[in-house]
C-alpha cells in the first residue's frame, strides 16, 4: 500500500463529465490498495470569469475580498468530485485549505505556504476516505483565506505530499509530461522520462506552464518524489528527480522560448554610482518584476542599458522610465514588444564548456541575431526577435542532439 | 450611533448592479453614524444553479458536499460587496460562515444555529469595517461547512443581531414589508406596519416566503426587533413585535393561501389501535412532511383518513400509501393534487369567539365546498378546491375587515 497524492489541473476538471473520468482515475488507484489524497485546480476558465467579475466591480480589486471570490472554484470542484465518490459508494470527504491546515503568510494573491498541518488528512486517510482537498488556497495566521497564485494547486499537491510524506505526488494535466521542446513548435521533440528538479525550476521560471515554481522549489527541499502526467490518457510521463546521478546524458536536456517579455532601452544614460538604482527604483515600486538586465559601456562616460519586462507591463514601464530618463538626463527611451526568450537548459552544461559558443553559433547559422544574453550555471537564454523563436527553437534542439529517432 | 444588521435576499444581490446598489444602502446606514453588518444571500438563481450541477453528478447527491458546493454562493457576494466597499473607500471585511463564528448542528443541508460566537464581528467593528457576513453558511463542531435550509440567510442575520444584541435587523427583500393578503390576489391587501412574531410564525409555517421560519422563532426567542423592508425603495416596511400589547386591533391581520400541497386519503380503513402508526410510519421513514391529519369515523368499525403532503412528495407518498393499504386491507387509496389550503391568521382570536363560523359562513356564501379544516389558537385554515383559492382569499379579506380604505 502506498500513499500517493494526485493532482488534477484546470482541464482535467473542466466539466462534470472530465470530473467523473478525474474520478475513475481516482479510484482505480484507491482500489488498488492505495491510499489517495486529491488536490484539484478549479474548472478551466472559472478563475478567469471570477477575476472579471472582480475587475467590474473595482479597478484594482481588493486582494483580500478577490482571494475570498477565488476561493469558490476549487470550493466548487471538490465538492463534486468527492460528492461522485460517495455516489459509487466509496468513502470520500472534501477540505478546503483552511480545513486541511494549509497555513500561509498573509500575500494575498500570491501567498507562500509556510506549513501544511496534515491532522485532519491524515485521520480522514485512516477512515479509509478518498480525502478531496481543494487546491490553490491557504489561510493565514488570522484565518484569512489567502490563495497561492496562478498555478498554486501544485504547490498545495508537493505540499500536502511533503507534509504526508507521501510515496508520489502525480500531477495531472493536459499534456503527456515535460518534453525536450514545445512539440507545437518542434516535431521532433521528445517527451522526457525524467528531468532534475534544477532543470524544472529553470523552466518553470522561464514561463514554462507546466508546473508552477514554487512546487518544484518544495519537490527539490522535501525531496518529493513527483510525476507529470496527462489525464487524458495512461502514459507514464516525467517523473522529477532530485540530483544528477541517474539522468538522461544529454548536456541540454530542453530547449524553450517566451514570447511573454518586451524590452526597454535607455540610451546614453550618464555613467554615474547610483543611476541604476534611479532606473529601477520606479519600476520596483509599481510591482513591475524585471528579468534580463544588462548593460553596455560607451565611450564618455554614457552607457545603454536595456531590460525586459512583462508584455503586460510594458506600456506602464515604458510611462514610468521616459520620466525617468528625463531626471536623469538619458539621451531616449525606446522599446521593442516583438521579442522572444530562447532558452537551453541542461544540469550536464555545468561540467560541460561550449554550449554558449554551440548556441551562438547555431543561431548564427541561421541568420538570426542576438539581442540581450543571460546565463545561469544550467541555462543559457538569448533574446531574439519574435518572427525568429521557432527556427530559433527547431535549430537549437536539433543542434544539441535532442531530436527523437526517425 | 446604532448597530444595526442587514440583510439582502438574492434578488436584492441579483446581479452586479444590484449588489452595487445595496452596497450604497449600506454606506448611507453607515455615514448615518451607524455601526453596520451586512448578511448577504447568493445571487437569485445560484443557489439553483448548484444543485443542478450537484443533481448531475448524483441522483441523491451526499449533503455534507452538497454545503460544500452551495456555500460558495454567499461566499461570492459577500467577496464582491466587501471589495466595491473598499473600492469605494470604506474600511470592509467579508467573513464566511466559520469566520463569523456560526455554529451549527450537523445537520447538512437544513442545520440549526447552535451558537454565534460574535468576536470576530466585534472586533472588526471596533476598527470602525463595514462587516460582510455570507448568510445561510455556518459550521459544525467539526468544522464541517454547514448550510441552513433554504431562506436561511434570514436566521443568520437575526441569530447574529441576537449575538451582537443590535439595535436592529432589517430583512431587504423585494417586497415592501408584510401584506394582509398577497396582494397578487387580493387588490385590496394593506401593508401591515406591526406584525407579532406569532403571527408571523403562523405565516412563515404556512409556506409565506418572507421569512424563514426559525429566523422568526429566534427574533421571538432573543426579542430581536426585526423589519421586513424591501431594498428597492425608502418604504417603512413591517416591523415584526414580541407580544400584542400594541398590535393593530383587527380580530384577524391577515389571510393566506398555499398551493403546495397535495391530499390523500384512504378509504375505509380498519379502525383498530396502531393503524396510524402503520399509515404514517413509512411516510416518515421516506422523509416526506405530513401537514394536515383528519379522520372520520364511519360505521363498521372502519374509518376514512384523510392527509396533506408537500406536492413535490405526492407521487411517491401515494405509491408508499398503496402498498400500506393492501397491508391493512383498506378499500381503496386516492389523491387530489388541485387543493388550496386557505387560511386567516391573528392574535386577536384568542380573545374572539366566532371566527371559525364567520370563516366557515363567507365560504359557504361564495358557494365554496371546505375539503378538511384544521385550528391553533390563532390559525384556521381550510383546504378547498384549488381554483376557488383566490376567491375565497378576496371573500375573507373582505369579511373580515381587512380590505384597504377607497
């Protein structure tokens, strides 16, 4: 008998016919001896209608009364879900986070979860009940309910394993598992048996929609054994694995692109202590998150310095550095949207050298120019223009050997 | 400055417009210097909605789950008018059903308000909130979400104006206070200014959708001062009082009808001890609410009874009854779904005699054929035919006094 918590995401759930074949999977695995923790996303789409309503009712929605409104979806969910079990007879019972002592800190919106108290799971789990927890929510210390952000019910999935020290946390989703590339861009992409956690964390960040960061930040420090699936059908997926000693051999193991960024460029910017923080102060002060920045000196004490953005943000961090550049005394400020982060990520680059020369050369190759670079010890990310991320992507994944077998 | 507590029915928070224009009543109570807490409904049809979806996942679907899934009715509009309030600048906090502190029995589905710890509440209104309770929600010992029946949300806000011993509770609804008849039928009903809680009780148990009946039983418990207004205009409305000591001096206040049960009688049914207990017993085991009991006594040593059941429940109570009868060797088993009960209400008959027989004589003189009768002390109702209910409710308004000046 193992324990095992299954997570089912927004399509797998996305009406009452997706939610009874949710549970046939459900009990399949029960009645194979298992013990079975559920976490479910809410309905595909019902968040976004919630936030409307939301944003109808006020500009800037209070973030308190808005996690309360996303509270109802994944509410909703798991109460049908447990509602069907019960009809076929199998003993289940839903718990909302609060109930299921998922505590966080008080970010709503975007909170952190700082302890899973398992007492309740756990004696439900000994009743013999297919325990059914709604994902995504939290409360904080006052009992506020707080939500985790976009993507959170995988988070709440690796928490409540870690808290369980379940045998596996299956997540379900719409797609086969982690693949070398988007095999919507590249058709020769493979779908990966496993990948490090390192490797996942470094997509995920990149914007990778698959498993939200913060899971893959609590599968790494738990060490919980986690799988990527798809719900709609009985592959094995990609299971995630803590450490290098049994990975794939590749030095890159995925190649993937982000059209979800703009670039801004102050140029001739006076080359004085200080500046870069009169540059990004503002934009740190509205919330706007900046990713790449970098920076090239000019002769004259003058430099360029250019950074991306979210898309979302671009025209408001665009507002923001035009007046700051008139403070400062930058010679103009412009930007581009049509931009695209490709990106290789691979554990095997930090014993390996050449694969930024490899990425250079293969982009050069095909004509395509590069216009910012950044580095981690696993990743390398050119920006290039937006028309050019596939071919970009296609090259890449060919060049590093990742291609599948014809 | 008063603490007053009010609550919106769903079409009052139909919509978001509507939820807006309840949210200005509410701050026009608070800028008045009033302290406020504000028990909201779902929206009109929600509530339908879910159990509609919960009927699709099961034929008899599991009532703990069922509270799951209907809370987040409330827990929306309570969300929604919290944020526009603080959009608008007034300090706000929605709390559910736990968070207020509404303690139930277990009872899914139609619980009990055991207890309201009004702490919470209390302390937000010392912070000078507008408090948002979602109605109709509370929880268990447990902890398990709780529901209170359908028109709950009026028990919620009288058992939390009892906690917080406010000043007042006003129930928004859509109609203007308590009519003397259900103006719909009777062109001459009067609003009433004063209605005793007892009649009120009578009203609310015969199926007058106002109130919720144990809202009712607990104003007259608690001495809660409540008004039935309506939420689409500055009417008084009616104001509901404890005892008769200064009650409107008519005999009877009001007339009622109901068209939502059914009969069934039995024909010749052995008169020996226990046989009632073998009619009604399986009823009762099948869930299903006996209203009116009569029996007459024939020659023979048999007997004809004669019962009303909720409509929604005949079929299946006359199925029940067949099987009794030929258990019991009764003659014969039959129903009738088009009866009216008819009923005139008042606290003045206590002191009256000769109510029953000018009820019984403005039947009679509209040509009206009474089906069965039954009394409290200050009710009489009788069933008749039911396309003769209008009539007989305009007849009685008239005859007794009720009819509004020309």
């Amino acid at each position: 008998m193992a324990l095992i918590v299954q997570k089912y995401g927004g399509t797998s759930v996305a009406d009452l016919d997706r939610i009874r074949n949710v549970a046939r999977r459900v009990v399949k695995t029960f009645e194979q001896g298992n013990q079975v923790v559920v976490i479910l996303s809410a309905m595909a789409g019902v968040t976004d209608r919630l936030i409307e309503m939301a944003n109808n009712m006020s500009k800037n929605p209070d973030r308190r009364e808005l996690d309360v409104l996303l509270a109802t979806g994944e509410q909703t969910t798991a109460a049908l879900l447990a509602m069907w079990l019960k009809s076929q007879g199998h003993p289940s019972k839903s718990l909302l986070g609060f109930q299921a002592e998922v505590k966080t800190d008080c970010a709503y919106g975007n909170a952190r979860i700082m302890d899973v108290g398992a007492g309740q799971i756990k004696k439900l789990l000994e009743d013999n009940n297919i325990v059914v927890v709604a994902g995504f929510q939290g409360c904080d210390a006052d009992g506020n309910i707080t939500t985790l952000g976009r993507g959170g019910s995988d988070t709440s999935a690796v928490a409540i394993a870690a808290a369980l020290r379940a045998d596996r946390c299956e997540i379900y989703t719409d797609v086969d598992g982690i693949y070398t590339a988007d095999p919507n861009v590249c058709a020769s992409a493979r779908k990966l048996d496993r990948i490090s956690c390192e490797e996942m964390l470094e997509m995920a960040s990149l914007g990778a929609k698959v498993l939200h960061l913060r899971s893959v930040e609590f599968a790494l420090k738990h060490h919980v054994p986690v799988w990527v699936r798809s719900s709609f059908n009985e592959e094995e997926g990609t299971m995630l694995v803590n450490g290098e000693h049994d990975m794939e051999r590749e030095v890159v193991s995925s190649v993937t692109y982000n059209k979800n960024e703009a670039r801004i460029t102050l140029k001739k910017v006076p080359d004085q202590p200080g500046i870069a923080a009169k540059i990004f102060g503002p934009i740190s002060d509205s919330g706007i998150n900046v990713d790449m920045i970098i920076q090239n000196t000019r002769a004259g004490g003058q430099t360029d310095l250019t950074f991306t953005v979210p898309k979302t943000e671009y025209a408001r961090a665009l507002e923001i550095e035009r007046k700051v550049a008139e403070q400062i005394g930058a010679e103009a400020v412009y930007g581009d949207e049509n931009i695209a982060k490709v990106s290789v990520i691979g554990v095997g680059m930090k014993s390996h050298s050449g694969v930024a020369a490899k990425m250079f050369s293969t982009l050069a190759a095909e004509n395509i120019n590069i216009i910012m670079i950044s580095t981690s010890e696993i990743r390398i990310s050119c920006v290039v223009e937006q028309k050019q991320a596939e071919l970009a992507v296609r090259a890449l994944h060919t060049a590093f050997g990742l291609d599948k077998e014809k």
